[in-house]
C-alpha cells in the first residue's frame, strides 16, 4: 500500500528514451531539483552522483527493469506527433514493480516547441499501467529533432531558463511527496482517448503546406549521407534501433527504412555533418512554431 506521503526519497532514478538527448537532460534536472540541489547553471551534475539514471535510447534488450520501494522513478520521453514516441514506450513498458513495493513517479515529456498534445496524459497512463505511482507532471521544450542551423526551431532548448524551471519543478514535486495526500488525483493537461496516432513526417499524407499554401515535396524517409563520409561509424553507434549499417563492399552508410524512426540522432552525431535530414516540415515549424512556450507542470 502506497503511504499518504513519502517522508524521505531514498534513492532517484531517472528512465528515459532520448535520441538527442533533450528529455534525458530535463529529466535530470527535475530530479536533481528533488534532490534538492540548489538553482543556478548545470549545477545538477553533482547532484547527479546519487542519481542513478537508466537511459533506455541505446539498450535494444527486453530484460525487465524492476523497481522496488527504495525510492522514486523521474521517467521523460520525447513527444512524437503529439504523443509519446512509441519507442519509448515500448521501452518504458519493460518496467516492472516488485511485488509488494509502490514506486512514486514524476512524468516528464520533452517536445519541440509546436505542441504536446496527449503525450502527457498519455505518459502518466503508461506510468499507471506499469504499477507506478505518479503524482506530478510536467512538459518541457526541447530543440525540436528537425532543427538545423540554416531553418532553427527551438534550438539551443533545454536552455538555462528550461533547467532551472526543471529544477523548481523538481522542488515542488518533493515537497509534494512530503504532504499529505501527495496521491491524490490531479489535473494533467491532454485528451482520453488520445489523438490518432499520425503516419510518419515523410508520408505523402503529411507533406507540409507552406505560408503560399502550395504542397511541398515529401521528405525522404530516412537520413541521408553525402558524398566523403570517411565510414567513422558514429551515427551506427548513436541509432536507437539498429537501422544505420556501413555496407564496406560499397563503402556506403545504409539506412533500413522500415527500423528508422526520424529520431535524427545520427543527424546530430555525425561529426563531418554529411548526414542530413530534410523535411519540408522544418521550414513549417520555424515559421509557425518559433514563438517562445514555456515548460508547464501539474501537481
Ligand atoms: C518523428 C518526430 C515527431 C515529432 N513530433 C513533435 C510534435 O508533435 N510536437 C513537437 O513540439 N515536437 C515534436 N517533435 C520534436 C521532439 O519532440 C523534440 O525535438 C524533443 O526534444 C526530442 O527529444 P529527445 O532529444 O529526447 O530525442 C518530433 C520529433 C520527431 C523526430
Ligand atoms: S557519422 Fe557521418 S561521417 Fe561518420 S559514418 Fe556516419 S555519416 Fe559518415
Ligand atoms: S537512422 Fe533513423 S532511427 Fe537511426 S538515428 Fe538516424 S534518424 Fe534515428
């Protein structure tokens, strides 16, 4: 049975999916925030040594993550679509709760500016799902995964200002779980049921409409590499889901396009920036998403 509070967090883990890492680093400050590390710049990282953090974007396994009462879980997880990526939530889904313990949880997402949508609500339902407790909330902005430096859309998020929110978030959420009734229901923002999932950015279904109202051509469905990659492998390494492979007969960087999410990990990584992906989305986004939205919490 779950307490009416909890007097001490004994111990905070943080699981998380994250390509370009956005969601991880809001996750981690809001625990370091529970952890009571004070405000200010990056300080979290020494808060971080008693945060264990579980980091699921590169671990392909299907071993069961079991939690037992030593403490609370920050779980974050990018917004795809206006839902939680559905590769974080089948990693997620390897939680399991030991048989007895009750696990309090924060759920965070990390979205690109334009909007979050369900993916909160639907967050917190998974985090039911799994036997979890969750008490708080909370969306935050992160450079959307289709930014590039010539088109920006939220680039440079999480920011100070972004870290510090996550931190006094992280506060709340532990003094939360010190009062009574810590449990009780809350207000999340968010539609049940939630919105359809929608057919990749690089469907046809999906082609951007620019300002003139002109369809634009689709994107590619995956990543593309241009001429004089040196094969460092890098963005083999960095993919969530195994769809990068270096074919050493062709000397050529191959991308499955039924693995690839367009999480654009390997977009980031590639340290020659040869590799590219480019969606007419992006210019959509820069020009009708670029006003500044703040983080938004819920306990
Ligand atoms: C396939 C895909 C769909 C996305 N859909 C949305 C969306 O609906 N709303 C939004 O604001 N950002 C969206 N984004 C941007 C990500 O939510 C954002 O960049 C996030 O910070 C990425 O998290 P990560 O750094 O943990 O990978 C999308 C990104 C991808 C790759
Ligand atoms: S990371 Fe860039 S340079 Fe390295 S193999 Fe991949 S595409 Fe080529
Ligand atoms: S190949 Fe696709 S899934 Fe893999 S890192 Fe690149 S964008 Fe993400």
């Amino acid at each position: 049975m779950l307490k009416d509070s909890i007097d001490t967090i004994d111990r905070l883990t943080v699981i998380c999916f994250s390509p370009t890492r956005t969601s991880r680093k809001i996750a981690e400050a809001v625990a370091a925030g529970m952890n009571g590390t004070p405000g200010g710049t990056a300080d979290y990282a020494d808060a971080s040594r008693q945060i264990r953090t579980i980091d699921l974007t590169l671990d392909r396994s299907d071993e069961p993550i079991i939690l037992n009462s030593d403490g609370a879980v920050v779980l974050g997880a990018p917004v795809y679509a206006g839902r939680v990526a559905p590769e974080a939530v089948r990693r997620l889904r390897r939680i399991q709760v030991a048989v007895g313990a009750s696990v309090p949880a924060v759920v965070t997402v990390t979205y690109g500016n334009r909007d979050y949508e369900d993916a909160l609500v639907e967050l917190y339902d998974l985090a039911v799902s799994l036997g979890l407790s969750p008490f708080a909330a909370g969306a935050f902005i992160g450079e959307h995964s289709y930014s590039t430096p010539e088109v920006p859309v939220a680039d440079g998020r999480p920011d100070t200002l972004d870290l510090a929110d996550a931190r006094i978030f992280g506060g709340q959420c532990a003094r939360k779980l010190n009062s009574s009734g810590a449990f009780a229901p809350f207000h999340i923002k968010g539609n049940r049921p939630y919105k359809e999932p929608s057919r990749p950015v690089s469907d046809t279904s999906r082609t951007a409409q620019s300002s003139s109202g002109s369809q634009a051509k689709p994107a590619p469905s995956v990543p593309l590499t241009a001429d004089g990659c040196p094969l460092c492998g890098e963005c083999v390494r960095v993919c969530p889901t195994g769809a990068v492979s270096i074919d050493l007969n062709v000397r050529k960087v191959l991308t499955d396009p039924t693995l690839c999410i367009h999480c654009c990990a390997c977009v980031r990584a590639c340290p020659a920036g040869l590799r590219t992906y480019t969606t007419p989305f992006t210019a959509f986004l820069h020009e009708h998403c670029s006003a500044r939205r703040d983080p938004e919490t819920f306990l």
